[in-house]
C-alpha cells in the first residue's frame, strides 16, 4: 500500500489507523485496515502494533480477531495483556476476562495499576471479594495504592461485595479524594441500605468545599426516599434546578422515587412531566411510584402511554416493575398479557423477568404455570430458586420445596439469608420441625449465615405451628438478642391456637409494654380470652385499645369490574 504521495505506511503509521476505527467503533473498516496492513510485504508488525490491533478489534466488538492476534504474537508485554482483559471485560466476557488475568500471572506478569484498576470493576459485578482484596494486595506490595484511579476503584469493589467498613478504610487513607471518590462511597452506602452513613458523607462532602455532581446527587437521593425526607428532598430538588441537573436521567429517575416514596405522587409527576428528555427509565421510575402507592390502574394505564408512544419499547425492568402488580390483585391475564410481551420484546430469556413471571403464577395461585417457567430456564440463580421454594412452601409442598434446595446446591448455588427463610418457612407450612431444626443449624454453621428476626421468627413459628410452645418459648429466651414484637408476635398467636393462655398473658403484656399502639395483638390475646370462655378478660382486654381511639383496620376484598377495580368491607 503506497499513499497519493507516494509514501508508504510503516509501523509508526497503521496504529494511528487503527486507533481512529477504534473511536468510529467501525468493525468493517477495522478489518479492511487490517487486511490493507497484512498486503502490505514491507510492514513486519512489532508488539506495539499487535496490541494496537488488539485494542481496535476489542472496541469494535469483535473478541474472537483480538484474541487470534493476541494468540499469535509472539511476545507479550504487560500493556498487551492489560488491552486484552479490558478488551474481554468491554465485550461482556467475564469469564475469559479472568481467565486471561490468571494466564498474565502464571506467565510472571504483575499486574500494574490500569489492570488492577480494570479488573477490579469486574470483582464487584461478580461479588468476588477474595480476589478483589488480593488485588488491593497487589497496589499495597507493589507501591501503587496511592494512585487516585485505583483507589477509586478499591471503593466501587469493595461497596459492590457489601464490605462498605473495608471501602471505609480505603476512603479514610486516601490522601487525595475527588468528586468520583465521594460519589461511589456515598452510592455504596446507598446499594447496601446504610442510608443514614450516606447522607452522613454527603453532608461532610459538601462541608469539604466540593460541589455535588449529578452521579452524586443520584446516588445520595434514594437515602432521603427510604428515610421519607421530605422536606431535605424537596431542597436537593432545588439545587438540581439552580445547577442544571434536571436534564439528567438518573437524577430525575431519583427525584421521582423520592417523592413516590414520599407519599407526594403530585411532585413525582411534576418531575416526570418537566424531563426533557424522557426515556424509559423514567418511565420507569413512574411506574415504580404508582405500584409503591397501590395505584395499580395508573401504573396500567401509564405501561399503555409507553406502548402508545412508539417511541420507545418496555424492557425487562418495566416487565419486572409490573409483574409484581399482578401478584397482590391476581391479575392473572395482565400478567399472562406481561409474558407474551416478554416473549415478543425477546425478554423471555432475561433471568429477573423469569424470575418476575415465577412469582407471578405462583402468587396467582398458578403453582404449575410457574414451574414451567422454573423448567424452561437455562440460566438460573439465587433469587430463582429463593422465589419457587417460596412458592411451594406457601403452598404446603414443603418436599419439593426441600428437594429444589438440593438441586441449586449441586448447581453449585450459595444459598443466602433469604433462601433459608424461604426455608424455614416452608419447614413450618409443612410440619417438619426436625428438618427446620437442621436447616437453622447448617445456616449458621455451614454456611456463616448469622440469623437476623426474621429467622428467628420463622422458627417461632416452626414450633408454634407444630404445638411445640415450650420448646418455642425457650428458643425465644435463649435468643443472643431481645426479641422484637413480631417474634412474641409470633408465639402469642400459637399460644392462641394450643390453648396456652398464661404464657400467652405473659407474651401479651411484654407486647403492650412495648408497642400500646397496635391494636393486632390486642385483638389477638382477646380471641385467645375468648376462645377460653373468659368473656371478661376479653371485653377487658378491647377496651384497652377501644377506649384510646386505637381501631383495627378491617381487612377488605375486591372486584374487577368494567371500569376498574372496587375494594369493599363487610357490610358495604
């Protein structure tokens, strides 16, 4: 190849090509480039070539050339490997990613602080904490934890994995901090729920001089949502206004759940309105805000808009925001109406949706349908099998419940908290004391599952149920901390069940020291006075809550009609 001047291209000249068909992300005039280079007999490619090629091919979407000319070259340096990790992680390969990662040592290779920087991303995706913290190791030894990119990827791996105290650490040795190392501490502390740390940071990083940017802002708003402020949101609102914020997608997704969560449906809507550029994120967040406030009709009349607007199509995330809309109503044909949009859109395959659709048919009293979902999987994780074994435990079939937790562990499936009070629960729906005796034993010790209430209370009611109510009794003393109310809750209304009034007394007025307020278990230790023939004790007892102006709120049924739902009470 000889240029209109009549100069040839040599190898100082192809890889300045090459990085231009990398920034147009143009597969076919890559190739044609390459092709052009390999003609040419006067260019014998060198090592800065080769991963100039290797860079190229990987950002124009093709893994499998950059990994044929990674293979060929006959030496490697830390920079080729370093393109072709980040060049499998861009392609969405994870795996081989790490396999590369692992070759790169093998071959005597340390990794420097770009790959640690690149790898550790990757870490937090896939919750590898262990090799996460081996590569901090690595920035330690090798004298490089102090760069600014790699610390502030330390924070993101370690907030990805739920080890915010280790991210903590990082952020409180970091002798330079920016924008991004406030950002993914504070949006840490947000993904693992520890609202209250979050707004703490963000209160010290405006202390600090540093202006807030829109990830920022972002990442601290779904602590003001959980912790209902209000009146903090509205004054965030307020500076994403005076800085220009509003056009941004995720700050004006945040502002939306904020206020949904709120309870302020008004202001939600004022913000998805005001959104310039409305895509379906947004809409969304919307759709979220009007489930959360069990608007189900607007939430379906909102899911119309979007198809409607033939601008932009549902994805898997609006499927799994009004999925769960069909469970509570048993909107069995909207939620049929859901999967064969999902398996128009292509979302059939998606493992949340599945997930979603599980729920669904089995909350509809459609344990079948959702089996069949389960089977047609290909890919299957945590929350999948937390979801059937749910399922089938709620619906007394607590072996297969039993039989499927067998089956995830030999797919090599760590089970978490939730799986074992799925467990535990259906343990109790089914009777069997001694296996949910076991299970609760091998979360702790198996697995180093620490038990929280709810595990504590599932096995309340795995004794209770079963008319176990000393063996209960003594597992509440023998708790390492204090039992909330729905744990005596718990055994308060067993003791109803099995006749064991005098611990039932004793639990009941443990409840009232604590919680006066709630006019359930009032209710509750009266059925059980009353159930005994004591009618005193139990006019004595509803006269306790009656008389404060405290009332229990009547449960209440529906019908769907033309025009909507109607929800009605006895003698309506």
């Amino acid at each position: 190849m000889v240029g209109k001047e009549g100069v040839k291209p040599d190898n100082y000249t192809y890889p300045l090509v090459f990085k231009a068909c990398s920034a147009l992300f143009d597969l076919d005039l890559a190739r044609k480039m390459y092709d052009s280079m390999r003609a040419d007999e006067g260019v014998k490619p060198n090592i800065f070539v080769d991963c100039t090629l290797v860079d190229m091919f990987t950002k124009c979407g093709s893994l499998d050339e950059a990994k044929s000319i990674f293979e060929r070259m006959p030496e490697r340096d830390i920079v080729t490997w370093g393109a072709m990790i980040g060049g499998a992680i861009e392609c969405g390969d994870s795996g081989e990613a790490l396999a590369l990662f692992r070759r790169m040592i093998m071959d005597g290779f340390r990794p420097d602080s770009v790959i640690i920087a690149t790898v550790l991303p990757l870490c937090g995706r896939i919750g590898d904490f262990h090799m996460g913290m081996g590569l901090h190791g690595w920035g330690i030894k090798s004298g490089i934890d102090s760069d600014l990119c790699l610390s502030n990827a330390l924070l993101d791996m370690y907030c990805k994995c739920g080890q915010t105290h280790e991210a903590c650490q990082v952020f409180s040795r970091m002798e330079c901090r920016d924008v991004i190392s406030w950002s993914s501490l504070i949006a840490g502390y947000s993904q693992n729920c520890e609202y209250a740390e979050s707004l703490h940071l963000y209160m010290q990083m405006k202390g600090s001089g540093l202006k807030p940017s829109t990830i920022t802002i972002a990442s601290v708003l779904p602590a003001f949502a959980e912790k209902r402020l209000f009146k903090e949101g509205k004054a965030i609102h307020g500076y994403v206004i005076r800085h220009g914020f509003v056009s941004d997608t995720f700050v004006s997704s945040s502002l939306i759940d904020l206020y949904s969560k709120c309870g302020s449906l008004g202001d939600a809507e004022q913000v998805f309105e005001a959104a310039s550029d409305k895509d379906i994120t947004i809409w969304n967040s919307m759709i979220m805000g009007y489930t959360a406030n069990g608007d189900v009709e607007v939430a379906f009349r909102t899911l119309r808009r979007i198809h409607n607007t033939k601008l932009f199509k549902p994805n898997s995330v609006t499927l799994v925001t009004v999925l769960p809309l069909c469970n509570w109503s048993a909107m069995l044909r909207q939620g049929q109406e859901c999967h064969g949009y999902a398996i128009r859109g292509g979302f059939e395959s998606v493992t949340s949706v599945q997930n979603s659709l599980i729920d669904m048919y089995c909350k509809c009293g459609y344990i079948g349908l959702g089996q069949n979902v389960f089977d047609q999987m290909e890919r299957r994780d945590v929350v999948t099998y937390n979801t059937i074994i749910a399922a089938l435990g709620m619906h007394g079939h607590g072996d297969q419940a039993l039989a499927l937790f067998k089956a995830m562990t030999s797919e090599g499936i760590r089970p978490d908290k939730v799986t074992f009070i799925m467990l535990l629960s259906a343990c109790s729906h089914a009777g069997l004391v001694e296996m949910g005796r076991a299970f609760y034993h091998s979360m702790i010790e198996e697995h180093g599952i620490v038990p929280d209430m709810e595990h504590y209370s599932c096995m309340v009611d795995l004794f209770g149920r079963s008319g176990c109510i000393k063996e209960a009794w003594e597992f509440i003393r023998s708790m390492p901390v204090e039992a909330d109310i729905d744990v005596l809750g718990s055994l308060l209304g067993a003791c109803r069940v099995h006749d064991q009034l005098e611990l039932a007394e004793q639990i009941g007025r443990e409840i009232f020291d604590r919680n006066p307020d709630d006019p359930g278990y009032h209710v509750l230790l009266s059925n059980a006075y009353a159930a005994a023939g004591r009618w005193e004790d139990s006019m004595r007892v509803r006269m306790m809550f009656t008389g404060r102006g405290l009332v229990k709120k009547p449960a209440n049924s529906w019908i769907q009609g033309r025009r909507g739902f109607h929800a009605y009470i006895v003698r309506d």
